[in-house]
C-alpha cells in the first residue's frame, strides 16, 4: 500500500507545475547581473585595475548589492 501512495504522490508531484512560494526573502530584490557587473568594475578601478582579481571583484560587488537590499 505505501508503494501505491508513493507512486501517486511522484506523479502528483511531476504534474503539478511549479509555483514559488511567497516569503519574506522574495520581496528583497536580487541585484542584477548588470548592476553587479556595474559594481564590480567599480571595485576593479577603486583597487587600481591590477589583472587577475575578476572573482574577487564580482562576489564583492554581489555581497554588496545584497546586503544593501
């Protein structure tokens, strides 16, 4: 018998189309990569515009964006 309401439950489950649920983290807005990629180059000058720091720059610039949301 729990074999049967397995199987439904998956099949209920792949059938039913996704639907987000509304909380308190969807209503902060994500930075856009456009903004982010903003910061980022902003960041990039602010340092001096030496190579090789491009990550760095970018997870700076999005930890950023993020935490003034």
């Amino acid at each position: 018998m729990a074999t049967k309401n397995k199987s439904n439950v998956d099949s209920e489950l792949r059938s039913t189309p996704f639907q987000p649920q509304a909380d308190e983290t969807s209503s902060r807005q994500t930075p856009s990569p456009e903004e982010i990629r903003r910061r980022a180059y902003e960041i990039y000058l602010e340092r001096g515009g030496g190579p090789g720091d491009e990550l760095d720059d970018w997870m700076r610039a999005e930890r950023e964006l993020e935490s003034a949301n």
